[in-house]
C-alpha cells in the first residue's frame, strides 16, 4: 500500500513539474515575443521620426510614470530589444504581436508573412523545428549575448540551440563563446572512428571535446617554463573555471588519480565523469610539444580504468591529452594501431602574446626585475 503511494505521489510530482517548466517555456515566449516586437516598434519610430539619442531615456521615464514598478524597461534595455528586432528582421518577418509569431510559419498566410523560405535568405536551412524550439528556450539575457559576440548566422544558431540543449548559465555562454567554441567543437585530432564502434557514441564523444582550449583562468608565471604538477595544481585550485572551459557536462572525479597494477603505481593527471558519454574521462597535462610515447601511457591508464574502475553500464573511458602545441603528421602516425579512445588537444592561455608580439615586450620575470 505504501509502495503504490509513493508511486501516486512520484507521478503528482512529475505533473507538477512538468507543468511548471511548460508554463515558464511559456513566459519566455511570450517575453521574447513582447521584446522583439518593442524592439521593431522603437526601430521603426526612430526611423521615421528622426528620434535623437536622448528619446529612449525619456520613453523609459514616460513608461515608469505610467506603469509604477515596471521593471526590465531601462533605456539601455530598450536599446537591446531594437537591437534583437534588427539582427533578426531579416530571419523573421511577421506583422502584430500575437502568440505564434517567431513560430513555425512556412506555410503562406495573407495577414502576416511567414518565416522566409530557404531559397530566399541563407539562414533557410538552419530554420529547424530544433532552432525554433531552441531560440524560445533561453531567455534574453542570453540571446543579447549570442548577438554581440557572434556575428554569423550559423555561429548565432550553433550557440542558441547549444544553450538551449545543454542548459547552459550566461556565464558558460561566455564562456564558449570566448573558447570559439562553434568552430573547435568535433575538430579534436582523434582514433574514436576505429575505436568506438557505436555510431551515435562515436558521434557524441566527438561533440564533446574541441581542438583548442582556452584556459584563461591561468594565473601562473612564465607559463611556458612551470612545470607539469605547478600546471595542473592550478588547474585544480581554478576547477569550476576548468570546467567551464572543457563543457558543462564534465564531473571532476580527482587529480592524482591512483591506480595500483601489479603492485605498483600510477597517478592519472585529472580524471572526470561526462554524463552524455556515461564515460570516465582522463585529461594529462603536457607542458610542451606532443610526443608519440604519450598516448601509449594514456592507453595504459584507459585500460586499467576500465578493467578495474569503470562500472558495468558504463561506457569505455576516453583520454584527452592536452599539449601546449602538436604537429598533425606526428599525432595522425602516433594514433595507430592503438584500440582505446583518444584525443589529442592544444590549449593556450589569455596571458600569452600572439607570435607577431613577441620579443615586443619583456617577459614576465625580466618586467618584475625592471620593477624591483
């Protein structure tokens, strides 16, 4: 009996949540949808009369007077929702505000145009029930950032179903897009086609790392000559931020991560859990250059890991080395012949100076000298 009502109560609370996040789904639709067209009403105005700078202050103060305890209509934001309408008038055409705008328009109407067809606008294609879902699913805050930083279609719509999908904070936003994220995810130099043999698997262990990491948080001195366990401890003292970096899907499990074989031991740089792999994660450090021997070491550990770690519904391990730079001939001969899952990635950091600069300025030591 009290078995069958914890079942009733479990599927109460399903109901209930499940109502909540359709209602909230709502609201932001409904926001965006109110944004967007205050964004076209104030762009076509101020167009057609001539409004100067200092009318938006004045709309916002108006407003206040007439609304007490409006919030959310500042002129700075008022300014952002012209911006929303005038990056996405082209994508989006559709007359008065009403509840399905923005949706799911192909299909031709007399009162209002639809969504533009494929063959008229280049951003056609990416116009999926994906995307539309996607673009209704984060709030403003997000799609104002997405619309500063990133300046293609595509790279505007890779970001907003990334968001949408992986639930990301404003803060991890910025942080993929500052990571470039849309053009290094999938592109990690890799031997997971030989070694994942589940299609969809090897498809999402490919999303789920890039080529190039930024690890901006690095805070320590003459990075190019620290050495490996000074690097990784600051990795370690900065995890939250690590992560960030790496994806949103990542648990850190710990750094010198042992393990016992034969009775002697070895200590695994970092080791994570991604829970769209279902898979342990191993990331080495590696101050310098790639090498060959490398990836035999990293084949060594994803072995024991899933012999001796590795739960029974989990997936194969994957290891990921980070090197401060690689040559692609020397990773693509080093990846033979080896059966375990495995990447091979840069990083850099925001401290360092781009090659045409250097030589420009001291070092961090020589600086702190001329300090002294």
């Amino acid at each position: 009996m009290l078995s069958k009502y914890k079942q009733t109560l479990k599927e109460l609370k399903s109901m209930i949540l499940a109502s909540r996040y359709r209602a909230a789904a709502l609201a932001n639709k409904e926001l965006l949808l109110l944004y967007f067209s205050v964004g076209k009403l104030i762009s076509d105005k101020a167009k057609a009369q001539a409004w100067g700078t200092g009318v938006l202050e004045q709309v916002s103060k108006d407003l206040q007077s007439e609304l007490p305890g409006l919030r959310g209509f500042s002129a700075t934001s008022l300014k952002k929702m012209r911006t929303f309408y005038t990056e996405w008038e082209s994508v989006f055409e559709f007359g008065p505000l009403s509840t399905d705008q923005l949706e799911n328009k192909r299909r031709p109407s007399k009162t209002k145009k639809a969504i533009k067809s494929d063959t008229v606008h280049p951003i056609g294609p990416l116009l999926t029930d994906q995307f539309r879902t996607a673009f209704f699913s984060i709030g403003f805050t997000h799609h104002y950032e997405i619309l500063v930083k990133a300046k293609t279609m595509e790279a505007r719509s890779f970001y907003i179903v990334m968001a949408a999908t992986e639930f990301l904070s404003i803060e991890s936003l910025k942080n993929a897009i500052q990571s470039n994220t849309f053009k290094k995810r999938g592109k990690i130099q890799n031997n997971f086609s030989p070694a994942i043999a589940n299609e969809n698997l090897r498809q999402k262990t490919l999303q789920a790392f890039k080529d190039e990491y930024l690890f901006d948080f690095m805070r320590v001195e003459d990075a190019d000559t620290v050495d490996e366990r000074e690097f990784e401890n600051e990795v370690v003292r900065n995890i939250r931020k690590f992560i960030l970096s790496i994806g949103s899907d990542f648990a850190f499990i710990g750094n010198q991560y042992r393990l016992v074989v034969e009775q002697e031991e070895y200590f695994i740089d970092l080791l994570f859990f991604n829970r769209k792999l279902q898979s342990l994660v191993v990331f080495e450090l590696k101050r310098g250059r790639f090498k060959p021997e490398y990836l035999g070491k990293m084949n060594f550990y994803l072995s024991a890991l899933d012999d001796m770690v590795k739960q029974p519904h989990e997936n194969p391990s994957v290891g990921i080395i980070l090197c401060k730079s690689k040559t692609d001939k020397v990773v693509e001969f080093s990846f033979r012949d080896f059966n375990k899952a495995m990447g091979v990635a840069t990083y850099k950091t925001s401290k360092e100076l781009p090659a045409k600069y250097k030589g420009i300025l001291p070092d961090a030591r020589s600086l702190k000298k001329l300090l002294d």
